[in-house]
C-alpha cells in the first residue's frame, strides 16, 4: 500500500491511498462470500460455487465494488492508526481509481481553541426583585383559572367565550367555515385574521354581523395574502367568569390548598423569586457565552463545519417530514431552493459548533468530568421525581448511548456552573484561597521546644 500526503495542515490532512492486490485480496474474499449465495450460476447450487468461478461469471470488477462499501473505510481506519492520526470528524472520501482501488481522503484534525484571557472577564448576574404588583397579577391569575365560564346576559367584551359560527369568501370562494366554534377575543389576538376580535366586542348573543377585512401581506396562507376575506359571523352564546374573592377560602382551593390567604401570597412570592433567579442566571449564562466566544480563537477544517451543517439539515427534514410534509412542498412553501435553505442554516451550525468547542475546550482547561456515579445519582433523582414509573426511567438510561448522552448533558451544566464562577470572580477567589492553603501546608513547621535537640531560636 502506498499512502502519500497530498496536503497538510494543524486541522486537515489529505491522503491519496493507493492499494495493491494483496491489500485488495481479503476484502475480495469478504465479497465473494457475500456474492456467492445471491447469483446463480449453472451446475451449482446457490453458495456453493468456488471464488474463481463466481469471479470469470461476474467480472473481477463486480467483486470490487461490492467490497468498496468496507474495504475504502476500513482501510483508511487502518492508514490512520499508521500515521498516528485521529479524525475530528468524518472524512471527505473520493474514489479516484478502481482497479486497482486508490482513494483520497481529506481528513479534518482536531481543531485548535485558544479561549484567549477568559478569565479576566467579569459579569455580574442581575439583581432579583419581585413587585406587590408582580404578585398581584399572580394573584388575578389564579382567580381567572379557578373561575367556572358561567352564561353572561350582555353584550360581549373582550376576555368572555363565545361560542360562534363564521363563514368568510375570498373571491366569492369559501375560505372560512367553521361551525359552533368558542373563541376568546382579545385586542391583541391576530386570529384568525387581525381586526377579528374587535368586531366582535358589543355583539349580543342570536346577533348575526357582516364585515370585510383585509388578509395581511406576509401571510402563510401566500394564495390569500393581500385580498379581502367578507366574513358573516353569527354569536351563539356569551360567557363570563365570576371570579372568587380573595381569601382564605380561596387559597385553600389553590393547588393542594393553602392554610391561609397569606400562606398563597407568600408561596406566589417564593416561586417568582425563583423564576426571577433562574432567569437572572440563564442570561448571565448566554451573556457570559457570547462574551466567552468573542475572546476565543478557534482554528478547524471547513469539512467540520460542513459536517455540522449535515447534522442541522438532517434533523430539520426528519422535522418536516414528522409534519407528513415532503421537502419538495414545504420548500414551494418557503420560494426556495434545497441550496438556499440549506445555506440559510450554515449560521446555526457555525454558531453551534464553536459553541461546543469553546465549551469542551474548557471542560478540559479545568478539568471538568462526570464520574459514573455522578450519572447513576441523576439516573436515580430522575426517578424518584418522575411521573412515569422507576422501571421504566432506568430502562431508559440502561443503554451506553444513553448514559453517555447524559454524561454530555451533566457535564454541560458543570461547565456553565463553572463559567458562571469564573465571571463573577469567584474563580481568583477560589485560586487565592487555594493558593493560601497550600501556602500553609508547605510552610515549614514551628519548631517543638520539647522535641531533644530543637533550637527554639533556629531558624
């Protein structure tokens, strides 16, 4: 075999393998054994017919291409460990000859990341307040949940139910037909064509109301976009809800019930202020990543980014075609060609890439890991918490893929919790400590006057 390197670089590496027929020959034998139980070749029966026969029937060539399939990949594999190697991702592999079998392999490398002076830059999470005002709305909120929708005997206002029936022509076509429907009107509510709702407020219950409104421009349903909808609408009925006072009565009614009115308060209050926290913390995050990137320097094969813009593609048609949508329509829909949605997502990719690389790069710098143990104590906290019963939780996490995807996902949130220590300083703090306590344990003893032979003014 000869391998010859056709370019290099710190992230990408070109090989052109040219192999001879002894390279060729256990991979040959591999796809004899493959072919011979499929063809048929007279005066033997399926399988049983010797390697030299099967190949003057079917052409040497044949036999080639069905071992191109594990000889190409499983040759490279090898060429690899050979030159010491390791690939980042998967290799871009091109066929240049056949027989006999010669390949280039461009192959990307670990990419280089520097995280430049990432631990001089300081962020400070957002300070936590909850209002009365917020709690108030809480509050209200919780009253218009607990309230039942009761008949109402007046004309219709925003935030009541109404049952109705709506018919609405685009070009003397029908376009809208639906019967006994309840819908909420609300002023902000674009639905189902902006304007709606405000034609309904004052409309009485039996009062049927014609109106004509205009179908916005960047509307989905393009066909309509632009053109007027005459709607004929007919109100059923009107509904209110009466909602409860505020009181001990009612807080007991909230959840699995309160003690007191001021028991409801003080919780509504608790959970706020933990949504608050956890919000104030995802945004130091974000803020503290974007700012991690910008002082990051990062050096990686094009065929990296490429592969992570495979990925993305891939999921978003697996997506679309969970949605009965072939990639065809759904990109008649957009106006656009497979190239240029694909290139719309190129940014996406890039950004999630160097996300990962920045992160694992940190990871590594400070020696971030997730001990198995670490993943049996979540596999065990999932469930315990968990609706679903505790069997069928640790099915889910029984398999290696599974545990390692979890291993990701744990060692993720050790390195955000990490990042998050380093941008409030925390982290100089912890190395002053650090170096403090080491200070101590070197420092030389204090001498025992006690001890036989100790100078108590030595030195």
């Amino acid at each position: 075999m000869n391998v010859t390197k056709e370019s290099e670089s710190p992230t990408e590496v070109t090989l052109n393998i040219s192999m001879d027929s002894a390279d060729e020959e256990p991979f040959i034998g591999r796809s004899y054994r493959r072919l011979v139980g499929r063809v048929q070749i007279p005066g033997f029966r399926p399988g049983k017919a010797p390697r030299p026969i099967v190949e003057r029937h079917l052409g040497r060539s044949v036999l080639v291409q069905e071992a191109l399939e594990f000889m190409i990949p499983e040759t490279l594999d090898q060429v690899l460990k050979d030159e010491d190697l390791s690939a980042f991702a998967e290799p871009q592999l091109e066929i240049l000859e056949v027989e006999p079998v010669s390949f280039k392999a461009v192959v990307p490398l670990e990419p280089i990341v520097d995280l430049g002076n990432f631990r001089e830059i300081r962020l400070e999470k957002d300070e936590v307040e909850v209002t009365q005002d917020q709690v108030d709305e809480v509050m209200e909120q919780l009253r218009l949940e607990s309230a039942p929708w009761e008949p109402a005997d007046r004309p219709a206002k925003f935030g009541d139910l109404l049952n109705l029936n709506v018919n609405g022509t685009i070009l003397g076509e029908p376009a809208i037909t639906d019967q006994g429907i309840d819908f909420i009107p609300e002023l902000e509510n674009p639905l189902p064509i902006p304007g709606f709702s405000v034609h309904l407020e004052g409309m009485t219950e039996g009062q049927e109301k014609e109106f004509t409104l205009n179908i916005p421009d960047d509307s989905p349903q393009t066909e309509y976009a632009g053109k007027e909808c005459h709607i004929i609408v007919n109100v059923l009925s009107i509904k209110e809800k009466n909602l409860p006072e505020l009181d001990d009565e009612f807080a007991k009614g909230v959840r699995d019930g309160y003690d007191n009115l001021e028991a409801l308060k003080e919780d509504v209050e608790k959970r706020l202020l933990a949504d608050g926290e956890s919000a104030a913390l995802r945004r130091l995050e974000q803020t503290g990543m974007e700012e991690l990137l910008k002082s990051a320097s990062i050096q990686a094969s094009e065929l990296v980014y490429q592969r992570e813009l495979d990925m993305i593609r891939e999921d978003r048609e697996r997506a679309i075609r969970s949605q009965r949508l072939d990639m065809d329509t759904y990109l008649n829909y957009l106006g656009q060609t497979q190239d240029e949605w694909q290139e719309q997502l190129r940014p996406q990719a890039e950004e999630r890439l160097k996300t990962y690389l920045v992160l694992r790069q940190l990871a590594k710098e400070e020696t971030l890991e997730i001990s198995d143990e670490e993943i049996d104590a979540e596999i065990d906290s999932v469930a315990s918490s968990s609706r679903e019963s505790e069997d069928s939780i640790r099915q889910i996490f029984s398999t290696d893929s599974s545990r390692e995807s979890l291993r990701s996902s744990l060692l993720n949130r050790k390195v955000m919790g990490r990042l998050v220590e380093i941008l409030q300083g925390e982290d100089a703090a912890k190395s002053a400590d650090d170096a403090g306590a080491d200070a101590n344990e070197t420092a030389a003893p204090e001498p025992d006057p006690e001890q036989e032979g100790a100078d108590p003014n030595a030195r």
